[in-house]
C-alpha cells in the first residue's frame, strides 16, 4: 500500500468521525462540512428524509433537535473503489440514543454508503445512503 492510500483512508476515516460528532453535538454546520454542496443524502430506510444536504440541515434541525443524546459509532470503514479523487466507502454504525418521551434507551445500527469526491478542502461525501438494518426500543 502507497502513502497516498495511507494517507486518503486516514482522512476519509476522520470524516466519518467528524460526521458522527457533527450530528451527536447537533453541530449543522460541521454536518455541513462533511459533505460537497450538490450531495445527495438518503436516510429513508429509517423512516426519516431524501434530499440535498441543505434539505437534509434543515430537518435534521427540526427534527433531531429533539432527541435528548445520541451516540454514533462507525467502525469497520471498507474503502472500495479509488481513482485517485473519489472513493466508495461502507461504513457500519451503532447508534444508542435517547428518544424523547421514552425511559429506556433505544438503539439502531446497519450501514452508510458513501461516494466521496477530493476536494481542494479534503474528502467530502458526495452522496450518502444509510442503510439501517436494526432498531431496539423504537418509539
């Protein structure tokens, strides 16, 4: 493996976690970041929005304002296809959270996909697809 490759997986790995703490800490702008301005981003298969990133903001604003604490983990970042200034990745994710109203904790898991462009910035999602695969405890 090449330090380039080193080097691009280590910084895609850090946008995954800048992901994960820009929606944990409700940070819109820092979610922003992860992401080019013409990105894609559908999280239908939890039942939540399909649309732009700004669309995406704004829900998530409305939205996910509302639940008390989440907790994103994502391991286990397979890095596919790479022509040197985009990559596809699948990432898995765990979720614990708490949900308003509930007692209990909740949590989901399953899978993002992402095609990620380089950018004068570094790596940014071009599109991303969660696919969740579990819930425990849903409202």
């Amino acid at each position: 493996m090449d330090n380039q490759r080193i080097s691009d997986e280590l910084e895609i790995a850090r946008l995954l976690t800048t992901y994960a703490r820009a929606v944990d800490t409700k940070d819109w702008e820092l979610y922003r970041s992860v992401f080019t301005d013409d990105a894609h981003i559908d999280y239908s298969s939890a039942g939540a929005i399909v649309g732009s990133r700004d669309e995406v903001v704004d829900w998530f604003a409305v939205n996910f304002g509302v639940i008390p604490w989440s907790m994103h983990y994502i391991t286990n970042i397979e890095i596919g296809q790479t022509d040197g200034d985009s990559a596809t990745v699948r990432a898995m994710f765990y979720n614990p959270m708490q949900l308003p109203g509930m007692t209990e904790m909740s949590a989901c898991g399953g899978y993002y996909h992402h095609e990620l462009v380089r950018t004068p910035d570094g790596w940014r999602s071009r599109s991303l697809r969660e696919e969740n695969v579990w819930f425990t405890n849903a409202p």
